[in-house]
C-alpha cells in the first residue's frame, strides 16, 4: 500500500471537469473502435436464405463522433494555461511518465511545452480516458 503522499498544492483544475473529460475521451475513443468502417460493404442476413450487400457509410456515427471530439477539443482548448498544464501532467502520471510525487515537475513540463496544441496532442491519444483517471485517482486520492 502507498503511502499518502503530502501535497503542498492545490489544483488548479476542477476535478469535476476531468472527469467530464475522461467521459468525453472514452466517447471519442469507443467511436474510432466500432465495427465498420466507413464506406465499407458488409453482408447482412435477412433470414435463413436471403441476404443484401449493404452498403454502410458510417455517416451517423461519424457526425456523433465529430461532435463529440469538437466539443472535447473545445473545453480543452478553453483552459488556461494552469489547467492545461495539469491536464498534460494528470495524463502523464496516468501513464506512468511521472510518479504523483513528481506532480511539481510535471506540471512544469507541461508548461514548457505550451498551451498551442494541448488538445490536439491530447486528442491524439487512444487511451486517453484511462490515463486520465488513473492520473486523477492518483493526484486526488493520493
């Protein structure tokens, strides 16, 4: 068992909001994993001797997905720097680049890094949902 690392910080983010990240990337992440891709042909049984070539074009799934990604990219590009840069070091220690104990340093890496492209750096991350709340769950119940 870990011991209770002692901060002498606060965040600067709102746990609630990362959390509504987390939700949000886990939407994003589940839309890039489903079955079809688009425009692809797919067989579908109809009954037990006909079937139709179907032609699927992903084009509700995708218009969900964009959305979804728009308005993550959105609130993420709508930080400020603080909270940007917590962002980046939360996902970090969920990565396991940082120990919770290196928050400092990590948060003084993201913020070297600039706050130009958080979302898309971010966004580009498959399993960003998880690193996201394994980072949170270290930092808040750490």
């Amino acid at each position: 068992m870990q011991k209770p690392v002692e901060r002498e910080w606060e965040l600067a983010i709102d746990p609630d909001t990362v959390r509504l990240f987390i939700l949000k990337a886990r939407a994003v992440s589940a839309g890039l994993n489903h079955d079809y891709e688009a425009g692809g042909d797919h067989e579908i049984e109809l009954d037990d001797q006909s079937r139709d070539a179907h032609q699927h074009d992903g084009l509700a799934e995708e218009e969900e997905e964009d959305l979804t990604e728009k308005e993550l990219r959105a609130l993420i590009d709508d930080l400020n720097e603080d909270e940007a840069a917590e962002l980046i070091a939360l996902m970090w220690i969920g990565r396991g680049d940082y120990d919770v104990s290196e928050w400092v340093d990590a948060v003084a890496e993201a913020k070297q890094r600039g706050n130009n492209r958080t979302s898309t750096y971010l966004l580009g991350m498959p399993m960003l949902g998880d690193w996201l709340e394994e980072g949170l769950e270290a930092v808040v119940e750490g």
